[in-house]
C-alpha cells in the first residue's frame, strides 16, 4: 500500500509545474500581444504624422503656385499700356503682343485681361480669341465684384483652346484601360485643371474697370510635381531611383 504515494507526489509537481507555465505562456503570451499592439499602434501614428506632413509640404507648394500667380497679376497690372487699354474703344489686336510678352516674363500659362463686364478684352496666346464672357466663372465673378480671388477650376476643351490652342493640346491624354478604373465610354482626357487668379483693375473712385485673369494648366505641368516631390522627399534615393513620387489626377486620370 505505501508504494504509489511518490507516483501520487510526482504528479502533483507535474500539475504545479504544468500550471506555472501555463500561466507563464499566459503572461507571455499577453506581454506579447500588448506589446506589438503598442509597437503597432506607434507605427501607424508615425506613418500618419509623416503623411500630414507630407500633404502639408505638398500643400504649401501649391500655395507657393497661387502666390506666385497672383504676385505676377500684381506685377502686369501696373503695365500702362494694360491699363489704358481698359479705356473705352483702346483696344487694339496689337496689345495681344504686350500681353504675350508679360505672360512668358512672369512664367503664366494664361494671362487675360476682361471688361467690366464679364466679357474678354484680349488673351495672350493665339488664337487671341475674345468677346466671349467669363462671368459664370466664380473666380472671375468674385473679382467682378472687386475682390481679388483664386483657386482650381474645371475648364472645358472648348474653353481651353479659345484660352490657347496650344494649352488644348497639351491638356489632352488618350485614356489607356487600366484595372479598377472608372468604367467609361471616353478614350481621352481633353478637359484642364487650372490654378487660376484673377486681380479686379480699379478706376480712381474704387469702381471696377476690368479683371486680369492669370493662371497655369496643371495638366502635364511636370516642373510643379518635380517640386513638390523635391519638397516632400528632398534629394533621398534608393537604388538610383527617388524614394516617392507625386501624381496630379483628375478624377483618375494622371494628369502630371
């Protein structure tokens, strides 16, 4: 008879050594998951710092665009011959030349000046088309009201080639299928996303004589996604390649 109690006194230490590991494995088990929850939850709060940082970098290049477009308006409207052809009956087809060079001088895709009312005096890109009326745009109609503005619009083909023949071409991108993308009927993207400005022209008494109207095609505008990528990435490579990019869609097409 006293010969299974060491069977029955192993097997108590084999029940307390059983149950201390399990509460070990249990421990570490929660150690564990606790700890890669933090790990975890740090990565993703330091991925989305970076990329608030990121978007305000990407940010404030598009705003250093706007600035520069309404720095340049500034600049052409104390152009006297600009100025005087707001003047009734001044102007003349020969003033498209003074515009042109102003637009190229302050590096702008567009540069127009519009009447009082609404309706184009002269563009700076040929074919010089004018007399059509820009005051449903709401950039120009909020400088029609004598307040300078700004922002990004939609410009249709049509609207794009009478602004510049050649802005129409560079705007256009043939659709290629791609996987996920909107289905659609379209096979080019002819429609252009402008950065536009426009600058209310005064007379003496505070009443607005014109709009200058100043902007750039952002379509295919590679030298402002180089500069935001630079912005945002600096210099940095990996095996001779730039570790980001930066795309400009619209809708989801890759513009730039």
């Amino acid at each position: 008879m006293p010969g299974p109690a060491p069977l029955k006194r192993l097997g108590l230490r084999a029940r307390l050594l059983l149950g201390f590991l399990l509460v070990l494995g249990l421990v570490g088990a929660v150690g564990i998951t606790t700890g890669m929850s933090f790990i975890s939850r740090t990565l993703r709060d330091e991925a989305m710092r970076r990329i608030e940082i990121d978007l305000g970098a990407a940010w404030a290049a598009y705003e250093a665009e706007r600035a520069h477009v309404q720095t340049a308006l500034s600049l052409v409207s104390q152009s006297e011959p600009i100025r005087t052809a707001l003047l009734p009956r001044t102007v003349d087809s020969a003033l498209a030349g003074e515009l042109e060079g102003l637009r190229k001088r302050h590096d702008l895709d567009i540069l127009t000046l519009v009447g009082a009312d609404g309706r184009v005096l002269l563009r700076s890109r040929t074919p010089y088309h004018r007399g059509d009326a820009l005051d449903q745009d709401p950039i120009v109609r909020r400088s029609l009201g004598g307040q300078a503005a700004s922002g990004t619009i939609l410009v249709s083909a049509d609207e794009l080639r009478a602004k510049g023949e050649d802005l129409a071409e560079r705007a256009y991108i043939p659709l290629v299928y791609t996987e996920r993308a909107v289905p659609t009927d379209r096979t080019a993207e002819d429609r252009g996303l402008v950065l536009e400005a426009t600058l209310p022209m005064l007379d003496s008494a505070g009443g607005v004589r014109g709009v200058l109207v100043g902007g750039l095609l952002l379509n295919r505008k590679f030298a402002l996604v180089d500069r935001i990528r630079d912005t945002v990435f600096g210099d940095r490579t990996y095996e001779g390649k730039p570790v980001g990019t930066v795309t400009l869609f619209l809708g989801d097409v890759r513009i730039a």
